[in-house]
C-alpha cells in the first residue's frame, strides 16, 4: 500500500520558506564577522577568539536537545511548536545587536567576556526558533516529494539570505565606518531586525492542534539535561539513517564553517582587499540561486542521496583547487567559488530534505512524537560543525602566527598593516585544503545511508 501525499499550498510553503531569511542570516553573518571582528577590531587573540566562539557553540549543544524534547512537550500540551518559536524571534535581535555593542577602549578581556555572553543569548534566543522550526516539514508536508518541494523552496530563499547577510552584512559594515564599533553597530542593527522578522513571520506556519495522525509523545520528558539527553541519544540508537545523515552533515558543517570563518581574512590578506568579502560571496551564492531548484529535479530523477553525493563531490573538488592562493593569489578564485556555489546549494537542499524522510521513517517504526528530537539533535550536529569551523580556523591562525590588530589602533591593510607569510599561507589553506579534507571524510557515513523513496512513501 502506497501512502498518498498531500498538496501543501503556495501560502504554506512561502512561510515556511521565509524562515530561512533568518536562519540563513543568522547562520552566515556571525560564522563570517565574528572571529574577525574580535581579531581585527577588540585585539582579542586569535586562540581566545576561538575560545570565545566555541563556547558559545558548545552551550548551543547543550541546549539544543533539551530544547528539541520541550518543543515536542509543548506539541502534545498545547497543539502548537509556535509560542516557543515566537520568543526566539522576538528576543534575537536585541542580543545580536548586543553581541556588536562593546563599547571603544574596553580593555580585550573585558571585550571578550562582553561577547561571550551577548553571543550565548543570541545563541540560545536562534535555537528556541531553530529546534522546532526544523521539526515542522514532517508536520507540514506528507510524503517524499512534498516534502522535498517544501525543502527546496527554503534552501532558495537560505541561498538568498546566504546572499544578502554575507554581502550586505560587509557592505553595511562598510557604510558605518568599516572595521569600527559604529560600522558593526550599523551591520549588527539592520541584520537583527531582518533575521528577527523572518522568523516571525514564519512562526505562524506552525500548525495549531495536532496534526493529523499524531499523538503525544509516548514519554513525559522531564525539563532536565538527563532525560533529553537520553531522548536524544535514543533517536541516534534507534536511526541508521539519522546516524549516518548526521555525521555527514557535521563534517561538511565543520567545512564550510572554516570557509565562512575564513572568508574575511581571505578578503584582507590574500586578496588584499577587505571589500573582496562581498564579491567572494557573491560568486558564491549567485550561482546557487540559480541552481537550487535544479538540484530538486535530479532528486526526483537519481534520488537524493545520490544527488547529495554528486554535490559533496564537487564542492570538494572545487575547494581543493583553491590551494593555489598560496602561490598565485588573485581574481581567478572566483571562479572555483562559484563551482562550490553551485554545490553547496545540492548540499544544503538535499540533507534538509532527506531530514523529514528520517523522522517519517523512524515514526513508521518507532511511532509518533520525536520530531522535536531529532531537530534538536540535527541542529546540534550543524551548530556543532559550524562551531568546530571556527575553532580550526583560530588554531590554525595562532599555529601560523597570525597577529591580532585593534581597530582603536588605526591598524588598517592601506596603513601599511602585514601578516607573516606562514600566516598567510595558512589562511589559504583553511580555505582550500584542509576543508577539501573534511568533505572527502563526509562521504564515508553519507555511502552508509540506505533509506530510498520505497521506504518512504511504501508500508516498511
């Protein structure tokens, strides 16, 4: 017996697209500025730096599975994912803009501290939206190909953000005085109310009631790290294909994470220009955009962990080519960056939309009412990724001797401002080598994904 699938309206699926508007926007920006901006701005050293942003990241691992099985408490109390989702979309841009504000003349410890804190609620305020906002496609949409409409919509709409946050985010930086404290102020007050309303609006999506077919969890999950945890680690144990899907998507969020991270000192030291940021990204997600739907028709053709597999090969490859900044510096880079472009759009609509098969299967199986969990645990695996980009990136740029500057200082490249060249060679090498790497290690858990559209939308 073949399940039928459900139409989803244009209405639903471009509110559930917007999200992604801040999501997007949230996941580029700071993965892009931060780390330079506590380098390059406050004089934090890069190793603390890293320090900084980890920590942030861990608390998110920490709380995103809790968040995940409160969210699914809350769609069995009271029939909606959506007062949580609200909160986070409220409560975002006050401590991104926060995160930003550290006042001229704090001394660098005090600077980092300031960030550490401001970034944890920013954090914390992303993953009340985030969790359940994953969960929500398995709710929504029924079947394999709904699902994968639904899915490919928001990756358009998460290549635009891409977009605008990683070439307006610089720009606005730009337009406020560059590399100082109004410069990020101005960046950091326009990204938050964007990336705010985004995630408002699309908080409305989530359903009131519960959907059709699904019944309470069939455990009460109790608000402590012990209990989630165990939810958590229950979805992993009783999931092949979740285990496999995750740790793919870790290492690939572990590499594109270091080129995020990276792409701002590649701009200042490799290109010697900190405006090339902005076309570097728009190389990059110009193709994607129009790319993207074309990776939902090789889905529906090849299936899509193949196509997953074909866009993991090609990033990869264009990414490796990239090593020859080290020696031949220039405009020509361009052109891999779109290559990967085009890739990471296959990279990103694919997974998310294999996600929702994940929880639909396991459900089939294991019955109703973790969808919150596995969001939970699927957005601490990226978070976790994204995280462990910018630590690499720090290690490597303290490894290689890279030195800090303070935007009180004036220390600006036009000034006469210089890296050691094993620095440099270093930064080049956290965008090309080391990355290509982690995509080639990505393909070994993502060979052991065996779920297919028969198991799906047949009786298993």
């Amino acid at each position: 017996m073949i399940a039928t699938e459900q139409s989803l309206t244009r209405a639903t699926v471009a509110r559930y697209a917007v999200g992604s508007l801040g999501t997007g926007g949230f996941a580029t920006l700071p993965g892009l500025v931060l780390v330079y901006y506590l380098t390059d701005s406050l004089g934090v050293a890069a190793i603390a730096a890293g320090v900084v942003v980890t920590v942030a990241k861990v608390w998110d691992v920490v709380i995103d599975p809790v968040i995940g099985a409160r969210s699914d408490r809350m769609l069995a109390v009271r029939g909606s994912r959506r007062p949580m989702m609200l909160v986070g979309a409220l409560a975002l841009p006050v401590f991104f803009l926060l995160t930003f504000a550290v006042p001229p003349g704090t001394s660098t410890a005090a600077a980092a501290v300031w960030v550490l804190l401001a970034f944890v609620l920013t954090a914390t305020a992303f993953s009340l939206f985030q969790v359940p906002y994953i969960a929500l496609p398995a709710e929504l949409a029924s079947g394999y190909d709904q699902r994968t409409r639904l899915l490919t919509w928001r990756v358009v709409v998460l290549t635009f953000a891409i977009l605008l946050f990683g070439a307006g985010g610089p720009a606005l930086r730009s337009l406020g005085g560059g590399n100082s404290f109004a410069g990020y102020l101005l960046m950091a007050l326009v990204a938050g109310v964007v990336i705010g309303a985004g995630m408002t609006v699309s908080a409305f999506v989530a359903p009131r009631g519960l959907p059709e077919g699904v019944q309470p969890p069939r455990e009460s999950v109790l608000a402590t790290l012990r209990s989630n945890y165990a939810a958590g680690m229950r979805v992993l144990r009783d999931s092949q294909p979740f285990r496999a899907l995750l740790l793919t998507f870790l290492l690939q969020g572990l590499a594109t994470g270091l080129m995020l991270a990276g792409a701002n000192y590649v701009a200042t030291w490799v290109l010697h220009s900190e405006d090339a940021v902005t076309f570097l990204f728009i190389a990059l997600i110009g193709p994607a955009l129009i790319v993207t739907p074309v990776w939902g028709i090789v889905a529906r053709r090849i299936g899509k962990e193949r196509g997953f597999l074909a866009a993991s090969i090609v990033f990869g490859v264009a990414a490796l080519s990239m090593v020859a900044l080290v020696w031949a510096p220039g405009a020509w880079v361009y052109a891999p960056v779109a290559v990967a472009g085009a890739a990471y759009a296959g990279m990103q609509s694919l997974p998310m939309a294999m996600l929702p098969d994940v929880i639909s299967h396991d459900a089939r199986r294991n019955g109703e009412g973790r969808a919150g969990t596995f969001g939970g645990m699927w957005t601490a695996g990226e978070t976790t990724g994204m995280a462990l980009g910018a630590t690499v990136l720090s290690i490597v740029l303290a490894a290689s001797g890279y030195v800090s500057r303070s935007a009180a200082a004036g220390a600006a490249v036009e000034a006469g401002a210089s890296q050691p060249g094993s620095a440099v060679a270093g930064i080049a090498l956290s965008f090309s080598v080391i990355p290509a790497a982690l995509i080639a290690i990505s393909l070994v858990p993502l060979m052991r994904y065996r779920l297919r559209k028969g198991d799906i939308d047949g009786v298993v």
